[in-house]
C-alpha cells in the first residue's frame, strides 16, 4: 500500500529523511512524501489529499488557524502521534559580527518594531533583514505562540520563503540577515550559517504525525 504523507519540513529533516527507508520496510508499506508546511500538511489532510500530515506545531494551534479561517475542526476527531520535539533558533551569516542577541531584541525583530541593526549595536549592517518560512509552517506558528506570546510577526517586514532550509541558503547570502531555523534541518543545509545565540531563547517544536 501507498500513504500519502504531506506536511512540514522540520518533521522531514528530523525523522523522514534518516529513517524514510526503515519505517518503510518495517510498516510494509510505500510513503509517497510531499515536503510543504504544518500547515499546508494538515489542509491536505482534512482535503482528503494526505493520509498523514507531517506537523511541527501543536495541533490545537493549527486547528485554531483553521477556525481562524472559518473552518472548524473537532480536535476529538484526530489522533495525534507525538514523535519529539527540536529547538528553535536565529541563524546569521558565518561572518555576521553580531555576536548574540537577547529575546527582548528578537521580539522587537520579529514585530519590526526594530528594523535596524544600529539599534542593536551593528551599524555597519545597516538594515535588519528578516527571512522566515512560510506562515503556514511549523516554526512560524510557535514563534508566535511562545515567542511573541500570542502576537503576531511582522510579514510586512519579514521576507517569507516557501520551507525553513530556504531560509538557511537566503541568510547565507545577506550579510545583514537573521532567519528563524530549526535544530532538526541537516547541517548540510546550513552552509554559510552559524547559530546566534540568544539570552533568554528556551522554546521547542512539538513533531508529531495526525
């Protein structure tokens, strides 16, 4: 048998890419995977397009954005199968001379309330650019949630790519770039990125199948 298998790219770098082939052989079964979002994962799979959704967000988060879109989903209605959890994290270029920021910064960042580095002591860097996945992703929601606590990041600011590895190759090449990241994309999707670290950054991504 063929499953359908849609969803975020957090969850197929942590899980799918390492293990694809294993849980293949031992389930008996052939995994026709699509790498979108948590989002575009968990559409597909009420759409009746996916038999699983990869998600890297708490469910009840994404069926809050789809109440929020007038579709409402029974959270009794959906098994979920926790499969860990990954850190997030801010990455810059390998040569930023920006040595680590707080989380008081980062949120000023990710509102734009902040738009310039000179306010963070990098003048020489002049305009903050921020590069983020798409909205619909996994990281994007839990950023909000827990990071912003609810409000909500800047996309008028934010310059917005279709999964979380773009946004390593994009940072990578922007002297003046800060991307929202993951611990679970492989390292060879980091290329030309380092960690940032940030005072103060404790939050993680629940994995799970539904």
């Amino acid at each position: 048998p063929v499953i359908r298998i849609n969803g975020s790219s957090t969850v197929t770098g942590a899980v799918m890419i390492p293990y694809e082939e294993e849980i293949q052989k031992a389930a008996g079964v052939t995994l026709n995977r699509l790498t979108t979002s948590s989002g575009r994962g968990f559409q597909a799979l009420l759409d009746d397009r996916a038999d699983l959704a990869m998600v890297s967000s708490r469910p009840a988060t994404l069926i809050e954005r789809m109440a929020a879109k007038g579709r409402v989903v029974d959270e009794g209605s959906i098994e979920t199968y926790f499969l860990g959890s990954v850190d997030i994290q801010f990455i810059v270029p390998e040569a930023s001379p920006v040595k680590g920021l707080t989380i008081e910064q980062i949120r000023s960042i990710l509102t734009g309330e902040v738009t310039g580095w000179a306010d963070l002591g990098y003048p020489e860097l002049g305009d903050i650019r921020l590069i983020t996945e798409n909205p619909t992703g996994g990281m994007f929601a839990t950023a909000e949630k827990e990071i912003l606590v609810g409000e909500a990041i800047n996309q008028d600011f934010a310059t917005s790519l279709q999964n979380g590895p773009q946004v390593a190759v994009v940072v990578s090449q922007l002297p003046n770039g800060i991307g929202l990241f993951s611990s679970a994309i492989q390292p060879e999707l980091r290329q030309g990125t380092r960690v940032l670290p940030v005072e103060g950054l404790d939050v993680s991504q629940s994995m799970a199948l539904i």
